[in-house]
C-alpha cells in the first residue's frame, strides 16, 4: 500500500530549503526504497507556511529510509531553517484518482 508523509514548516528561508532538498535529493537518487514522488505546497494564507508530501511504495519502504543518517542529516538541517520545529503526519493512501 502507497504511504504517504506530510511535512508542515514554516521557513523564511525557503530558497535555501529549496537548496538543502535539491542536494539531498541528488545524493539519494537511484536508492532503492526511497521516496517516489515529492509534492511541495505554500499557504496562500499564511506565507511562510509549506507542506511537503512525500510518496513512498510502502510505510516499510518509509521507516526504512527515516532510519537511514542521510534522512536523519537533511531533517536536522532542515529543522534548523525553519521558524517553528516542523510537524509530521504519516498516511496510508486509500485512493487516488488521475484526472488528466
């Protein structure tokens, strides 16, 4: 089953974020078990305010690589950007549909 994380932040240095995930990302491309897709949302009504959904093939694949120090590293350095420590929720995707 398709898990999913959501990532609430907020950052007044959301370039640098940007930068932070863009290198992470590079580093852990080709990994096998990683995450499959990334979704990234800003607040309309509170601007600093983002969402990151992040897509697994499955809650194991997801543990696996919240264990892995790399993800461990990012998440520290990414905290370290933001105004308010970031929350996180796990999902298990139920359904989804394709509308294009």
């Amino acid at each position: 089953m398709k898990f999913v994380q959501i990532i609430d932040f907020e950052t007044e240095r959301i370039d640098e974020m940007r930068e932070l995930a863009h290198e992470t990302e590079q580093r852990l491309s080709g990994r096998s078990g990683g995450p499959t897709r990334r979704l990234v949302l800003k607040d309309r009504g509170l601007p600093n305010r983002y969402l990151v959904v992040i897509e697994f093939d499955s809650h194991e694949d997801a543990v696996r690589n919240s264990d892995d120090p790399e993800t461990t590293k990012f998440a520290e350095q990414m905290a370290a950007l933001c105004t308010r420590p970031p929350s996180f929720t796990d999902c298990d995707v139920q359904e989804t549909t394709d509308f294009a």
